[in-house]
C-alpha cells in the first residue's frame, strides 16, 4: 500500500523506518513544516491530490492544522491512521462521518497506549462480549514520577526533572501530570468499547501536581501504592468516567506497573478482565502500533469504531472511599463527609464513607494544594 | 455464519451461548458422544458431510478422534477453529497443510493463554516487528498452586486439592503439574511468532511436583516469588526453549499475577515487551476466544500462521543461575557447578555459575525429589 506520513519527528520517522523495511508497505511522500528529506512537501495539498497515496499517516499531534489535514485527506478518499490522542478525542465524530460519507478506514491505535495494541483488542472484544467497563495507567509520564517518588523516594519536583531529562515530560507537563492525557485516550477507549465518546468537560480530572512525600509516607504506612487511574463504567443512563490518582494494594497488578510502562484493561461481562501492558509511548512502539493500524486496513479489517459512535453525556457517580489531605482551615468543608486523622502536615483523612466521584471532585477542585486518591 | 461445534462440554456449551446471542453466527449442528440436545449428533459425517456448515468449532480435547475429526473437516472445506492446544502442538504441520491445500482458515486462540487473544496479538506484532521472545505465565492451575502455597502458607497437596475443588486441576493433575500443558502452549507461541514448531521432546519441562515448603521459606528470605514459566528465543540456529519455575524479584509484573490467571508476553526487536493478562481457562474466557477467532475469519482475517510454518528442532541453550535443592548423597553431582549453602532439609543452592538450561534439566531429571528453579 502507498502511504504518506504528516510529520516527521519521533514517531513519524519510526514509522517510515518499518515501512522501509516491509515489503508490503511503501512510504511515498512525507510532510513537515520544514523541508529536509527527497520525498517531503510542506504542502499538504501534495497530499491530498495524490491519486497515488491511499492511506495517510498522521503523526503530528495537536487540533490545529491536523483537524483541516484529516478531514482534507479523508475527503480526498484516503485511509487515515493518527497517533493523536487529542484529535480524535475532540473531533470523533467529524472524523467517523467524514471516514463514513468517504468510505475509508479511520484507525487511531497508538493514539491510546502507545505500543498496546489495546483499542483493536477492545474493538474486537466487544463484538464478542459485552464490555462492562474500561481503564487503566493510561500515562507513563505519570506512572514515571509516581513510580520513583515511592520506589526511590524523590519528592515530586525531583521525578518530574527526571523525567523530563529522560524525554518522557514535556517542558510544561500540563498535559500529563494534571491528566488530560489520560482522559483523552479514556475518551478514545468509551468511543471504542460503547459507541460513546464523553466530552472531556463531563470527565472530572484530577492529576498527580500536588503529591507530596507525606502522602507516600501515609500510603507506605497503610501498604498502598499510588497510581494515576483512567476509568469508565458502563451505567444504564450512558457512560461514568474520571480520572484521579487510586490506592491499589500491593498485590495488585497495578503496583506491577514501573516507570513509564502502560497497563490498559477491559470487563466483559462474561470473559472478565483482561490487562494488556508494555511501552505506552516512544519512538519504535508507538510506530509498531501505527503500522499495525495500515495492516489491519490493508487486510480489509480497519474498523476501530461502531458505525452508529456518538458524542454523549457522562457522568462521574461511582462511589468511592476517598483518602485527602487538605489544610487545617479548609478541614470544615470536608468533616461532614469524611473521618480525619490529624497528622503533622495539614489533615490526613484515612477513612471516608463513599462519595460520588465526582461530587470529590467538584469540592477538592478549589482547596489548593489538596491532593485526594481513590482508595481501592 | 454457520457452525457447528465439536464437544458441547464447559467450553462448547460456552460458544453455543454467545452465539445464541449474536444475529452473525448460528450454530446449526453440534457433535457430542452422546445426544442430549435437539441439534445434536453423534455421528461426525453428519457434519462433515453438511454443505450448509462453513465452520466447525472443536473443544473436545485429545487427540484422539480429534486430530481424525479435524482432518474430514478441513478436508471438506470447513473453516476450523478449535482450543485443543494437544492437538495442534501434535499435528501443527499436517493441519496446516491440509487447510492450505482446501483453502480454508486454521485458527486457534483459545488453545493458548484461555480467554487472552494472545496468539492472534503476536501474530499482528510479527507481522510489524521482529519477535525475540514470548513466554509467560501459560498454566493457570500451576500458578494457583504456587500462588496460594506462597501467600497462604499451604503445602503443595494442600494446595492441589484446593485446585481440584475449585475444578482448575483434574483428578490426574500430571499435564498440569508437571508442566505438558505449559509446553504444548509454548509450541503453539513459538509457531505462531517464528513459523518454527518446536518438537516437545525438544523442550525440557519440569513442573511443580517437587517443590516444598522449605524451598518456598528460602524464596521469600531472598525476597523471591515462584512462578511456572513457559519461554523461549529466537536463536541463530533456531528457537531455544524451556518450561521450569522462575524467581521473581518482588516487584516482577509475574509476582502480580495471582489465583489462576494466565500472563503471556513477546518481544519485539524495536517495540519492546508486550504483556498480556486475564483468565486463562474457565467457560466463558476460552468461548469469547473462540468466538473472536470465528469472527476473525468472518471479517476475512482468520490466519494465525505463516504459510511456510514447519516442524523445527529446538534447544534450551540459554544459560541461566538456578537455585537448586537436593538431598544429601546427590550434592556431589552437582558440587561442580554450584556454590552450596546446607539447610535443614537437604542443600540449597543458593548460587550458581550460569549453566545452560538444558544441561540443568538433564542433570536435575533423575534427581528424585529434587527441585529447581531458574533465577531471573
């Protein structure tokens, strides 16, 4: 097949190195913003108007210019295969119905767990059993930092510069640590699982920006390791999704996960839970990923999405037992709903009685510095 | 489509009812060896002979009549799906061959890793990257055994009762136990990632039987944890591959797999390790297999094999440090390779010099009572 990759950098050229080594697969033009390589346009109407090129790679990231490429080479009749998480989470169902109307495949694999091939996986499980919830360490930037802060004991500021240093941060990690990358691609696995994309202001966030030593120490104590969850239910009345940082004893897989390693899951109602782990982002396995997608469209089983997907309503009303630390002044506002444990830095409260996700959401949001984990 | 099932046992019964519930599939005739259902036959021409079956699904077991059932079929065009990992591990070759010459599809899934797509996951990734290695956690009833002889206390009789209550091991454990199962999974991998079908008697295999409490005692003092595992390597010659227990330092993604999941990963030369987890045996797990494989090969992607996959020799040339326990009067035999340190109850060997993975085997084999374990 004559495919063309929209941007070059990591992962792109990741993809142009398998494709140059496969057979089956021929990249015939690339674009970027800049001109470096024979076959590169800055153009992307080279592309569009290459009758040549069936299938278009895009592995650029970000909504703007990528949103008007997709939708141009859709139109254009061609396949299309992204790695870009926030595309597909935002413009889904532009994306399906152009990909409809045209009659071509829209994959986006490694847009959601990097190198696991987890979509395609819970696409085909669902066609197969009825999928009663989705989640998992959706992040590995996340994982990274929460990892060597309670493995190694560096505080949050230290595993964030190495993790940076690593390549594995941003220099403004907003995206990871505060967890809209997660629940991007937990939109993603909703779309794919149910047919249901969440909007993201329906999926309350809460990231890893305010863990501190104390709170490892308080997890050590209670023998609980801290991972930052991606999770969505299946309710009657559509989808309950959030993301927030969860307390796993420490047998459970979840504590498993190290670095920046990501772990995915699916229930089905009557095959239970299957765990899918391996490198969540870089280079060589987000690329694998890709071709996987142009490989599965290739041999004419390139649908990751039911016909029917839509945006939908969600909701957070799961309840939980919740840990929180907040400030002496701020301990009026949660007393009523949990059981303090004073300790030396602010309130510590061990135990909860369940609350609706998202109602802990909505009350921590405005407590600075609070930081708050789902105990499981 | 429509199937017919071979074996209206746990599994089968399992496949009738998800197909029961989907409009694509109709089971139109199942086989057993004595008629309890309407749709039912025990007369196997009564399927081979029906132009109206596109499918036959087998979950009998054995070889015998199997592998004679499986070839009418294939012969008379059917497409087959089947979980009977004996069977194919036996007869990989001749199976094949018979569904290349009618053109039909050979799939298999569920006869590997229960309920885990495993097999149809790395036969994607070989097609992407270049496989090094697969392996894992391939028994279910073993790693229940190690699982509750380690975090209970138990002794591996115990243990075993336990599991033949609980119906995860049979009233003859031995294919379980002393790891045949593992290994028949094991050929299936290596076939499935290199086109190489490992001969078992080419695969060393030691199993469970022997291990103690003592051993178990040991394994924690050295902040270790047991578990059965299955694995081999793409070799210059061929493929290197081997079944015997492992130790795990504590924080392995092995020592979070508890009861009687199943853990399978592979290797990708580029992308690195993908790990895969959920039941591996049970009736609805291994039917959704099942299924998936049928609408693998509905959506026209049946294939689980490359076209030139053969019989291949194997070794277990990877050296290895193993812990080792034996009685008294065998110390001797292994004094020359190994750094002794006596316990209670026989010498531990708490270290080793590497010795290849065969040759242990070889010496460990006529050792009665022994047991040994590889150190990863």
């Amino acid at each position: 097949m004559k495919i063309a990759i929209l941007g070059m950098g990591k992962i792109g050229s990741g993809v142009y190195e398998y494709a140059m080594d496969m057979d089956t697969i021929a990249v015939v033009r690339t674009f970027d913003i800049k001109k470096w390589m024979d076959d590169m346009t800055t153009d992307i109407d080279d592309i569009v108007n290459d009758p040549e090129i069936e299938l278009v790679v895009e592995t650029m990231g970000g909504v703007n210019p990528t949103k008007e490429y997709a939708l141009k080479c859709i139109n254009a009749g061609k396949h299309y295969v992204t790695a870009n998480k926030q595309l597909v989470s935002e413009a889904i169902e532009e994306l399906l119905d152009a990909a409809k109307k045209n009659n071509v495949c829209l994959m986006f694999g490694a847009a959601c767990g990097g190198g696991i091939p987890y979509l395609k996986n819970l696409y085909n499980a669902q066609n197969a059993d009825k999928i009663t919830a989705v989640g998992g360490i959706l992040n590995g930037t996340t994982n990274y930092i929460l990892d060597r802060m309670q493995t190694e004991g560096l505080d949050y500021e230290q595993a964030l510069t190495s993790a940076q240093a690593l390549g594995y941060a941003e220099k403004d990690p907003a995206s990871d640590v505060d967890g809209l990358d997660a629940q991007r691609k937990l939109i993603l696995a909703c779309a794919v699982a149910w047919g249901l994309a969440p909007k993201a202001e329906d999926i309350p966030v809460s990231g890893i920006r305010h863990i501190k030593p104390i709170d490892i120490k308080y997890f050590k104590e209670t023998g609980r390791v801290a991972r930052l969850i991606a999770s969505a239910d299946k309710t009657e009345a559509g989808v309950s999704a959030s993301v927030e940082v969860h307390l796993f004893r420490e047998d459970a897989s979840e504590c498993a996960i190290h670095k920046n390693v990501n772990f995915a899951w699916y229930e089905g109602q009557r095959s239970g839970r299957f765990s899918f782990s391996g490198q969540g982002a870089g280079k060589y396995p987000t690329a694998v990923n890709v071709i996987q997608d142009v490989l599965s469209i290739m041999k004419g089983d390139g649908r990751m999405l039911k016909e029917d997907t839509v945006i939908a309503k969600a909701s957070a009303e799961r309840e939980r037992c919740f840990y929180i630390r907040v400030k002496d002044h701020e301990f009026e506002a949660i007393e009523k709903i949990a059981k303090a444990v004073k300790r030396e830095d602010g309130y510590v409260l061990s135990e909860t009685i369940p609350v609706k996700t998202e109602e802990m959401h909505a009350m921590m949001k405005n407590m600075c510095g609070a930081f708050f984990a789902a105990i499981e």
